[in-house]
C-alpha cells in the first residue's frame, strides 16, 4: 500500500497578467512541499493570500505548477493524459455550494460525476444511493437544490464528490459562507468520512475550532509553510500565529493570557475540559484569603 | 412579483402522468397542441379541452398550481379578448360610439381565450409533472439523430439544464441586489418608463458580474468531476417506454382525429 497521496515537492507558482508584460510577477507559492498520508485529515489554515487554496488547486491538477511536482498516488499532475485519473482520486468542493451543484434534482446532481465517468446505470444507482446515506441526505434526494439550506447543498455537493469514491477529498473553504448550523452539519459529516470510511481529508480553512479537529495543522502564510505539526503543538505559538493575523482556539489564548499574569499553566492545551481542569488545577493551588 | 415566474417548477409526484416516458410527453404535448389549433368550432375545442382535462386530473396537480401558472398571460388574454370583442365585423348587439360589440366578436374571443388557456395548461402540465432535467434528457434523445449533421445536441442540453438550475438562484439573488439597492435609495417604482428602466442598471450590472463568477466557479467544479462532453457519458435515469406511453400516444392520436373529423363535419 502507498502511504503517500499526495506528495507535493517544492511547487511555485505565480499568475500571469496577460494585460502587461512587464508587471510585477506576484509569487503566490514560493516552493511548497508537503506530503498527504493515506486516511490522514490535514487542516491547512492561513490567512486571505497566503496561498492555501492555490495549493490545494494543485492537488487535483486544476493549476499546475510553474515549479516544483506534484504527486497524486505516483502520477505526475502535470501529466494530462491522466487528468481524468487524477481527478477520481482526489475530488474537490468548493465554498459556495451554490455553484458547484449541476442538476436541478438532488440525486442527479450526485450522479453527475458518474454519468461523465461512463458507469453503468445499475452501479450508478447504487453509489449514488451509498453517497447520500453517507452525507446523510439520502430523504432528500428527489428534492431540488433551491429547497435545500447551505449546509444540506454543501452536503450535497460533499456527495456528489464522494460518489466518485475518491481516495482523498479536498475542501476549500467549505463552510465559509455557511451560518453556524450549516458548518456544524458540514464539519461532523467531514469527519465521518474520515473516521468512519477512512477518506483522506484536506480542508482548507480559517476557522481555529475546524481546524483544531484534525489529525495535524498545516499553517501557511505568504506562499510558503510557516508550521506543519499536530494542533496542540500549532496553537502553542501564541504570539506567531497571532503575528500573522491568525487566532488560536479561546481556551489556548485563556491560558496564554493566564502564563503571561504569571501563573503556571499549560498553552498546549486545546478543548473546553482539559482547560477546565487546568482552572480547578491553579484555583486550587492559589491559596484563598 | 419574482417568484411567481413557474418555468422549470416541477411538482414531485408519482401519478399515471408523471411515470409516462418523457419522450411520449413531449410528443404527446405537441399532438394536444396541434389539436387546440386545427379545431375551428366549440365542439372541436371541448374534445381538445376534455383530453386536456383528463390528463390534468390523473396528474393529481393541484388545481391552484395550475391557475398560478395561467397568472402572467392575464394581459394577453384581456388583450386579445378586447381586441376581438371591439373590433370585429358582424351583427351590433351594443354601440357606444364607435365602439361596437358583435356576436361574432363575442364567440371569437370566447373560442379564442379558452385556446390560449388550453394552451399554457398543457404546457404547465408538461413541465410540472417533468423534472427539468428529465425533460432536457428527452429533448437530447429525440433530437439525437440531428448529430449527425453536427448539431451540438448535448451542449445545447447541458446548457438548458444548467439554465433552469440556476433559474431560481439568480432570481433570489436579483431579489436581494434590488433590497440592497433600495436600501442606498435606489428608486424603483416611480418616475417615466424610461426612468425606470435606467434605475434597472445598478441592479443588472452586479447581477451580471455575479452571473459570470457563477459560471467560472461552475465549470471549474464540473472539470473537477470530470466532465468531458457528451461522448461515453451514462444516464442515472434511463428512459423506458412501456405500454402505457404507446396507449396515452394512442389516445391523443385518437382525440386528434376526433378533432379532425368534427372539423370536416362541421364545415
């Protein structure tokens, strides 16, 4: 079995302005390597313009790169006789599900992928069938898009990707327009995927508490990678993600702000119980007057 | 006012209707059509009226949809009716200056009315109980023989399809472009027509550019399932015609002839 996915090796990249040749090039990526493991759920968080979404582009040959390879499962991206292979093994979802959904019924729109793929109607059935249960939208497949709320034609949209049975799904951004509800819904149906079908997951965001969730923390910034490392040991460098215009989850930033004043507690620390404890710790070393 | 445009509405449902083969109820559609306009008496409308109605009650299509969808020809109905009230020659039953009201002008627009109602109900009837997509795929497969003359059929499916998809989205967005408009002041409903039509602008060109950013998201997202044109591509939904198709043919072609005959009776 491959262990790697999706190995990106020192990629640059930079848009063309075809209007003036000699403007100024603007490097988006300035070599970025990075390596996506089998079952891995990689959360990439960075601010606007440093570069995450581009690289995520990358991984499924959208852009290709100006410098540098990219590797999905041993094939070169920059290969276009395979971009169809590259493509049914590392599906995409976009942040506005309005524009990614094709078909004006639920299930169509799920078996869009399938039908360009050339599967045979009785399989199709059957997978399409498996991809809504899997998203949990399977009562909703014979309703049409515009009845649906955000997080349900995200969902949908997740479906129609799942469908293809890809080995790695990457989501850029995919509660960004979503309200609180819809982005809870999306995210629980994320990590599902990864936890209960073993999809590799790469999700691109700016929120803390997603990215928290995953398996490890790629931290971009200014087209290159700033951090690359497990949550806990990310959101310990309070001051550097800050520096570049990012947060930490609140229960980091309690206990950054509490060492500060001097007391002794623990940055590593990530969710609402181990903070609790760490309170009940310090009050109760503190002596009462 | 938006939300009332019903092309493309689809009313879900599992009567005799919807179940026909998509391909039998277009075909279908058009004999019902060409019945309505070769009738030339009353008698030869009601049985193009009555096959209509039969149709319409084994869909099991609420009755209030269908006036909802008869609502935006009003106009041209009173508009047409006036025209053949006044303005037809025959015996006066009513003058008033040089208006003049006749028998004739009376029975006119009478016949003529119930032929355009007739008219937009079998249409309605075709695209609410036909998902739009199935319809598209309808149209694909009976203009498929036309491919062999380079006629792109698929693109020209793809591209209803796509319209209809994003038929609802675009008229939300135009209904929160015109509030955030008003909100700045903008003034929509009152002044010349020609006023009017010019405070359209700040709502068409945010529509427009929105429209194309839309159109760049979709195609990049269909790329990323892997859409490469109609060649080698599978359905989800294959059509099958069964009995019941060639028997609801069967039966239109027989209310059509129906239709013809009285016509040669009666004249």
């Amino acid at each position: 079995m491959q262990d790697k996915i999706i190995s990106a090796q020192n990629v640059e990249f930079h848009y063309t302005n075809e209007f003036e040749e000699d403007a100024p090039v603007k490097q988006v990526l300035k070599g970025v390597s990075l390596d996506i493991k089998k079952g891995e759920f990689t959360a990439v968080l960075g601010h606007n313009g440093s570069g995450k979404s581009t690289i995520a582009k990358h991984m499924n040959a959208v852009l290709l790169p100006c410098g540098g390879k990219v590797y999905v499962e041993g094939i070169d991206t920059a290969d276009e006789e395979r971009i169809f292979d590259i493509r049914q093994r590392v599906g995409m979802v976009f942040q506005n599900p309005d524009n990614q959904i094709v078909a004006t019924i639920v299930e169509e729109d799920v078996a869009f992928a399938l039908e360009n793929l050339g599967v045979p109607p009785d399989e199709m059935r059957k997978r399409v069938d498996d991809a809504l249960k899997s998203v949990g939208m399977y009562e909703y497949r014979e309703h049409s898009p515009h009845q649906l709320s955000g997080g349900q034609k995200q969902r949908v949209a997740i479906a129609g990707i799942i469908a293809m049975r890809p080995d790695c799904i990457v989501l850029d951004e995919p509660t960004a327009m979503l309200d609180p509800k819809g982005r809870s819904e999306v995210l629980k149906t994320i990590r599902q995927l990864n936890r209960d079908f073993g999809v590799t997951i790469v999700l691109i965001t700016h929120y803390m508490d997603e990215a928290a969730q995953a398996d490890r923390i790629v931290v971009m910034d200014n087209g290159v990678i700033l951090m690359d490392d497990v949550p806990r040991e990310v959101f310990a460098n309070v001051e550097l993600m800050k520096k570049i215009g990012l947060d930490v989850p609140q229960v980091t930033e309690l206990m950054y702000l509490l060492e500060e004043s001097g007391l002794p507690t623990d940055t590593h620390i990530i969710d609402e119980e181990e903070c609790t404890e760490a309170l009940l710790k310090i009050l109760k070393a503190t002596p009462h007057n | 006012m938006l939300k009332d445009i019903t092309i493309g509405q689809y009313f879900p449902g599992n009567s005799v209707v919807h179940r026909l083969d998509p391909r039998f109820k277009i075909i279908i559609t058009g004999v019902l059509i060409a019945m309505l306009f070769s009738a030339d008496s009353f008698i030869g409308l009601g049985v193009g009226v009555i096959f209509l109605l039969i149709s319409f009650l084994l869909s099991q299509i609420p009755f209030k949809l269908m006036l909802k969808s008869l609502k935006p020809i009003v106009p041209i109905i009173l508009f047409t009716s006036v025209l053949n009230i006044f303005f037809l020659e025959g015996v006066t039953i009513f003058k008033l200056g040089f208006l003049k009201i006749t028998v004739e002008g009376l029975r006119t627009s009478a016949f003529m009315i119930i032929r355009i109602i007739a008219l937009i109900m079998g249409s309605s009837l075709l695209t609410y109980t036909t998902s739009p997509i199935t319809l598209t795929d309808a149209i694909e497969r009976l203009l498929s023989p036309l491919k062999k003359i380079k006629l792109p059929v698929h693109e020209l499916a793809m591209m209803m399809t796509i319209a209809l998809r994003f038929i609802p989205t675009l008229i939300e967005e135009t209904d929160k472009i015109m509030s955030a408009q008003k909100a700045r002041g903008a003034d929509m409903e009152s002044g010349s027509l020609l006023q009017r039509a010019k405070a359209l602008t700040p709502i068409l060109i945010p529509l427009f550019v929105s429209a194309f950013r839309r159109a760049e998201e979709l195609a990049l997202a269909m790329e990323c399932r892997c859409y490469q044109g109609g060649d080698g591509r599978t359905r989800l939904r294959q059509l099958h015609s069964s009995g019941a198709d060639y028997f609801a043919l069967g039966l239109s072609i027989v209310f059509f002839d129906l239709v013809l005959l009285l016509n040669c009776l009666m004249g």
